[in-house]
C-alpha cells in the first residue's frame, strides 16, 4: 500500500485535547495532514483557537461518509459516542487515531479484531501516559518475552495533587481544588482521584506489554480520595511519599498479575521524584534491570503531541502488530498474590471484611487506627464493598524486586 500524499483528517472532538492537537499540527511542517472536517455537539460554540466555521458540523456522517476522509483523529469525552465513531469508521476501513482510554480498554479485543477483518489501522498512544510513548515502545522496542514490570504514575491530576501535598504542605482539598483551577482535574475529579483513568492505561499497557488483555473489572483498583491527614502524616514520619501507582509484573514463568494503589515510595525509587502533573514509567527486564520513562501526563499540548505522533505514523502507514498476543506460553492472570499492606481505618468492624494471612503491625488510636500485614489481592477486591461504604486509606508497601533496587 502507498501512503496518501496528504492525510485528510476528519476529527471528531474540540474540546482542550481538540484544540490542542490543531495547534501542534500547525507547528508540523512536516506532517503533510490538514483537518477536512470536524464534528462537535455545538457548533456555534466559542472556541479559544480559529477554526474555519465552514468545516464543522454537527453530524458524524458528515465526516464517516466523506469519501475524501483518510484518517479520523477522535478525541472526545464520552466512551460510548467514542465506541460508535471508532467501530463505524473501522469498519469502512478508515484509520482510526483515538485518546479514550475507557473505551479502549473496555472494548479492545473487539477493536483489535475489527482491525484485522478491515485491514486497517487503531493507533492510540495518546490513551496512556500523555507525552510518553508507552505503547509503540511496548509494541516494538520491547517486543521480545524477557519484560518482567511496568510500574509507574500513570495519571498526572492525582500526582498533581499528590505532590502540592507531599511536596509543599498544602491540604488534600485544596490540592485538589488547586489541580481543577489549573485544568488538571475535572469538576468532577472521581475519575482520576479513583484510579479509574490508571486503571483504563494499564488495561491497554498490559496487551502490549506481555500480549493478554483483561477486563478492567476484574482488576484491582483503588484511589486516593479516601486520604487522610493520618495517613499523610505516617508517610512524612517515614520520610516517604504517596504516589498513586499502576503496576503489572510477572509473579512467576507463568502467571502476573496488575493492580491499581496508593504506594509508599520512599526517594531510592525513581518515581519518588516525578511530581505535579508528570507521568513516570519503569520498566524492568530479565536482561537490561530497569529504565525510566518520564514525561507530562495532562495538559493539552502533551496529550496534544502523543495524537500528532500517531498521526504522522500513520503517514507511513504504522499499525499495531499485537505480536505478543501470539506467542507461545503466555503468562496468565492471577489474584492469588500476596500484597503488603497499610490498611488506615476508624470503625474497628471493618477489619472483619479483610482476610490477612499475617499482620505485623497494629496501631489503635482514639481518631484512627492500622494494621500492616500480607493479604492477597483476592482478599481485597472481596472487600470491596467495605472498601467502598467506610473511611478506609489502603495502601501498598512495595514487595517486588527489591532485591534489585
């Protein structure tokens, strides 16, 4: 196949990423793309950057039908509006280049194999980690079954509000305020603060990472939004941070497992120094130990970058391979591992929902109280509920690969 002399793009989104992206492409001498068309929900909405009024519209197939349409660019909010341009536009052959996380990672197997019956192309670095080229690095660099971990903050609104904490002193709310003030967080931050947008990347970062997908409702995922000034003040004590982390490691030849927490991480670790609203990767392998990956995680020009890249790749007709996912003996997943753990509560009833297997410390007191011991991820999840209804702060102590940190 040749590649088009000019990529004509229909994007479908003007929102801050949008936006965004129509400022890096005019910075692109050599990205040999023009936007055709653009689809929003209001078109006679003002925007921060001009936009020929004659190239919007209102209605998808305006640009799905567009003949003359070679790429469409989609970065809108809403997975499900998401998952109808993307499949619709995948199955007339068209190249897809998509930021949503959510849908991705909910709907990936069916996306992969639409791809495949239509001999095109989804491209979508921009859904995990911003500016950095997690995925393409994942999918090429590290295409090989030696990878152990990749391990790192993943959501730069929570790190963000972590570091304005841990870093300065300020109070977890007015972080948080502070975060959706500068555009970091949304009105509503529950989506970063929960771990759902970490947990969405490291859905996606696993296929590419060691070629098997799992559905992010079978994933452990817990946030900061349950943290307290205890709980900050027990980290400072042991001169470490809190950092909201996504993991998924190799436990053995045969079996890994993934999950979203809160971590103590003290200033050995690399991740210790990633603040505001950066995003740090570390991958580790059987043969090369680690290396980091660093970058900004929010924010519309980063994100804005990671779309561009994806773009101009598809100029010389990139496309995913998906390789691993035919390899041989691949790892399978497991919640049967063992975490170490602080459990932060106030009500002494709730550590009947939790099933340790062994606790090495306790500490009651009259306004709040913990336990550190091992409990398997399984345990957790079926905690979920308790997790969900009470004051409870979970967060992991690091227990893998310290020998070689």
């Amino acid at each position: 196949m040749t590649p088009p002399d000019t990529l004509k793009i229909g994007l479908f989104g003007l929102g801050t990423v949008g936006q965004g992206f129509i400022r890096a492409l005019a910075l692109a001498r050599n990205a040999h793309a023009e936007i055709s068309r653009i689809c929003v929900r209001n078109v006679a909405k003002p925007r921060r950057v001009a936009v020929n009024p004659n190239i919007l519209t209102d209605n998808p197939d305006d640009i799905i039908n567009d003949p003359g349409i070679n790429l469409i660019v989609e970065v809108i909010d809403d997975p499900e509006a998401s998952y109808r341009i993307v499949t619709r536009a995948l199955r007339r052959g068209i190249p897809v280049v998509s930021g949503n996380k959510a849908m991705i990672a909910r709907h990936l197997p069916e996306l992969i194999r639409l791809q495949r019956e239509a001999d095109t192309a989804l491209l979508y670095d921009a859904s995990s980690c911003g500016s950095i080229p997690i995925i393409r690095n994942l999918e090429e660099y590290y295409d090989n079954d030696l990878l152990l971990e990749v391990k790192g903050i993943l959501n730069g609104s929570s790190n963000y509000i972590l570091s304005r904490v841990f870093d300065l002193g300020a109070p977890y709310a007015e972080a948080l305020a502070e975060a959706q003030r500068l555009g970091f967080a949304e009105a509503d931050p529950s989506f970063d603060i929960l771990g759902f947008d970490s947990l969405f990347k490291l859905v996606i970062i696993t296929v590419h990472a060691l070629g098997v997908y799992v559905s992010p409702d079978d994933v452990l995922c817990q946030g900061i939004a349950d943290i307290s000034d205890f709980d900050i003040s027990y980290a400072r004590d042991k001169r470490w941070k809190i950092k909201l982390v996504a993991q998924v490691v190799k436990v053995s030849d045969t079996e890994f497992t993934l999950f979203v927490m809160p971590e103590f991480v003290s200033p050995q670790k690399y991740i210790y120094s990633v603040d505001n609203e950066y995003n740090g990767v570390v991958i580790r392998g059987e043969c090369y130990d680690r290396q980091f990956m660093f970058g900004k995680g929010a924010g519309a020009l980063p994100t804005a970058s990671s779309i561009l890249s994806d773009v101009m790749a598809r100029r010389h007709l990139y496309r995913y391979e998906y390789k691993k996912m035919s390899y041989i003996g691949r790892p399978a997943y497991t919640r049967q591992v063992e975490l170490l753990i602080y459990l932060r509560y106030s009500d002494p009833a709730v550590l009947e929902a939790f099933t340790f297997t062994s606790i090495s410390e306790r500490y009651t007191s009259a306004t709040a109280s913990y336990v550190i011991g091992r409990i398997t991820i399984e345990s957790i999840i079926a905690a979920g509920d308790t997790l969900r209804r009470h004051d409870v702060f979970v967060c992991n102590i690091p227990q893998f690969f310290l020998d070689r940190d």
